[in-house]
C-alpha cells in the first residue's frame, strides 16, 4: 500500500549479504515536488494504519497500545523510509531526513503554508484555490508565490486544518471561525466559508497571525508603524482609474473615480434602473491591492480579473429545512476577514441593512442598493431599516450611521440623474451633512 512495497519475510543473513545488498540499492536525486508525494503517501499510510490499529486497541481494551505519540509514529515512518520504494528506489538519509520534516509540517503543521506563518513580515494568508493564495506582507496585499498540487490537494488541506481542530464544515456550519494556538510562531485566527456559499464553488480559509512574543515599540517603529510607510498617492490613484476610461459627461467623468476611492456607495433606485449594472462596471476599477468581498442573494455582481475578490451567495432553503445564511450573516463573516471592501448587492430587510452599516464605521469601504425614488428617500429608507433591527435607537442615531456611505446615487431609467454627497454629521441639529453634486 502506498509508495512502499510489502516487506520481505524475516530471515538470518551474513554479514557479507549485508553488504552486497547495500551495493545493490538504487538512488536517485528526488525533486522537492517528489519529496512531498512521497511524504504525502507516507501521511496518509500512516493515518489509515493507526486508525486500523485503534480499532483493533479499543476492541481488544488495550490501553496502552492507544497511547500513540508522535515520536512513536515518526519512528515508524523512519523504519518505512529505509525500504525501496514501489520505483526500485531507495532514499539517501538525507532525503528520508527531508521527507520527515515533510510529514511533520503535513500531520501537525500547514505544509505548503509554514514559511508563511513562519514569516514575521506576513499577518494574513488567504487560500481562493489551489493556485491562489494571496498575503498581506507588511500591509501591501500580494500573491504567496505557493500553490498547492490541485485543488484536491487544497481541499484536503483545508479539510485536514479543520479535522485537527474538531471543526465541521457541513451545511448546517457553513461559516466557521476558530483559533489554532498549536503552532509555535504565532496563533492563529481562522476563518472558513464553505463552498455552499461561494460562487466559485471552492471554499475559502482566510488565516490571521497573532504572534506569541509581543512585538516591543523599537521592532515596531522597524516595520514603520511609526513613519510613514511609502504608499501609492491617493491623486495618482484617482488619476490612473480616470485614465482607464472615457466618457462624453465632464462632471460624471471627474466623480466616477471618486466613487471608487470613496468611504462607500448607496445605489438607488427603482427596479431595472441600471443598479446592478452601473455596480459591475465600477467593480472593475477597485485598485489591485484591496482586498473584496460580494455578498449577493443571486450571483449578478462579479469581477473580470481583480486577484483578491471573493464573491459569496446567500443559502435559505425551503420546506423543513432550518439551515439558513442570509446577507446579515455574510456581512458579519466579512468583519473576521481581511478585507478593505464589502459589497452587499441589495439590501431588503433590516438586519442586512444594520450590519452593513456597522461595517461601514469599521473602516471598511462598503457599497449596496436599496430602492427609492430619489438619494434623500433612499437615506431615509435605510435609517427606516436600521431602526427596525435597532428599537432602541432614535431615527437619528440611525442615520448617523450612514456616514460610512459618502455617495448616493441615484439611477432611472438606465441613467445617472442624481448624486449626492454624504460629508459628515451635524451633531446639533443631528442631521447629515450633505450636498448635491449632481442633478438632472
């Protein structure tokens, strides 16, 4: 079973034998792709060779025989390691060392991931798909430059993370989060959607580094929390999304990159008024380097090639089924994330509207739709939903908490007729502060 061939019947030989044999063996240079197959297959005999075992232990009542350590299971795998493999051949100590290290960082590491977590420079790691796992280094999004095998590969992994740590992921546990303090460098926070809830049918494990040894003032000013860390100008930003295109409206040209780069967006207006589709164009021109998330009851928003989008779709299903993830609970996973942006394609009941406000006043960019015959009657229809999941909020408290959304713009017809400016909070007359900027 395995990569190991059965081994041969137990018989006396003579020194000279010994020696012979030892001549005969076959070695090879192994490739570090090699290496891991080899500890991958090592991983999996290993584990379905003591689960046999501690069936037969408990049936037999042998307790000592269940006390099964680590070191006890990696001296078997060694003995395993001295045997040619099914190709003829035989491993040097020093690939079988290596192959070691491998089934450790597989049983009781993060394989592939461990020079991640092992990096003080990275707080967050997020696994999309097997060959796209994106980290924020120092603040800066980037790709891991890892991938896994496949995507069985990666669903194993995350299948595996979860196991070890007692986690189900089934459809009634679609949306997990739980901390890993096993690991030596930092704990760690981890959260995982379920492929019920992502469109692209693959689930997402988003990894938060808490490092054990608390970081002191001096190695924090080395990794310049306390100078100015070199960021790209927000003009220059505002520039490159004007340059990306072209349209014959001067005023609406000059706004559109400011939606973009804006605290957030209310869209509004009536059914088959342009919502959804002025939503997706905007979508394309979110800077590479935030991080998104779409929560959408029908899978209508999405991106063209932004690498750092994940889009996710509510799950309520009917008849006697109990199991249920609305928005609400989409826009709450969202705050455990990583994130820059959350993007809620409609909001129609109040705790969707609540949560997305409170995230909005997290510092997170947040975008949605709500219907409404002009930008003051939309205002007041999301302040009208959060005080309903709020009852002991006044009507103002509720709207107050929509600075977050510093434009509303209005649609009808299939064409922008008004735009108004969220600046701020009048907090004597509590009342938004607000300007029209645009108005047919």
């Amino acid at each position: 079973m395995g990569f190991f061939s059965s081994a041969p019947k137990e018989q006396k030989i003579t020194d000279e034998e010994l020696e012979e044999a030892e001549l005969h063996k076959k070695y090879k240079e192994f490739t570090d792709a090699e290496l891991r197959n080899v500890a991958k297959g090592m991983y999996q005999y290993n584990t379905m060779q003591t689960a046999r075992s501690l069936h037969q232990d408990i049936k037999d009542r042998n307790t000592e025989k269940i006390k099964n350590s680590k070191e006890t299971v990696l001296n078997k795998i060694r003995e395993r390691l001295t045997k040619p493999l099914l190709s003829g051949y035989t491993l040097t100590k020093e690939q079988a060392n290596r192959v070691i290290e491998l089934v450790k960082s597989l049983a009781w590491g993060y394989g592939i991931l461990d020079p991640l977590i092992a990096d003080d420079s990275i707080s967050d790691i997020k696994i999309y798909s097997a060959k796209d796992i994106r980290i924020k280094r120092n603040g800066q999004r980037e790709a891991a430059n890892v991938t896994f095998d496949s995507e069985e590969d990666c669903q194993n992994f995350i299948t595996r993370i979860l196991e070890r740590n007692g986690i189900n992921l089934g459809a009634s546990n679609a949306n997990q989060t739980f901390t890993d303090s096993s690991q030596k460098q930092a704990i760690l926070r981890i959260s995982v959607i379920s492929e019920l809830l992502c469109d692209s049918k693959k689930p997402c494990m988003a990894i938060r580094k808490i490092e054990k040894q608390k970081l002191g003032l001096n190695e924090l000013s080395a990794r310049g929390m306390f100078g100015e860390t070199p960021r790209e100008d927000k003009d220059e930003t505002l520039k490159q999304i004007a340059s990306s295109f072209t349209i014959d409206n001067p005023v609406l040209s000059d706004l559109i990159p400011k939606f973009v780069m804006s605290k957030g967006l209310l869209f509004t207006g009536k059914g088959a008024s342009g919502k959804t589709t002025f939503m997706n164009a905007l979508l394309d021109l979110i800077p590479h380097d935030e991080s998104i998330m779409i929560c959408q009851e029908n899978s209508e928003l999405f991106v063209k090639n932004h690498p750092d989008c994940l889009c996710t779709h509510v799950d309520v299903n009917g008849g006697d089924s109990k199991i249920s993830y609305t928005l609400g609970d989409l826009t709450r996973m969202g705050l455990l994330i990583d994130l820059d942006r959350i993007i809620v394609g409609e909001v129609k009941q109040a705790d969707e509207a609540a949560g997305l406000s409170k995230a909005s006043l997290t510092g997170h960019k947040c975008w949605t739709s709500v219907h409404g015959e002009n930008c003051d009657m939309a205002i007041d229809k999301m302040a009208d939903y959060i005080s309903q999941a709020n009852r002991n909020y006044s009507f103002a408290d509720c709207l107050s908490m929509l600075q977050g959304f510093e434009y509303v713009i209005h649609l009808r017809k299939f064409q922008i007729d008004e735009v108004v400016h969220i600046t701020g909070w009048d907090r004597k007359n509590e009342t938004l502060i607000k300007e029209t900027v645009y108005k047919i």
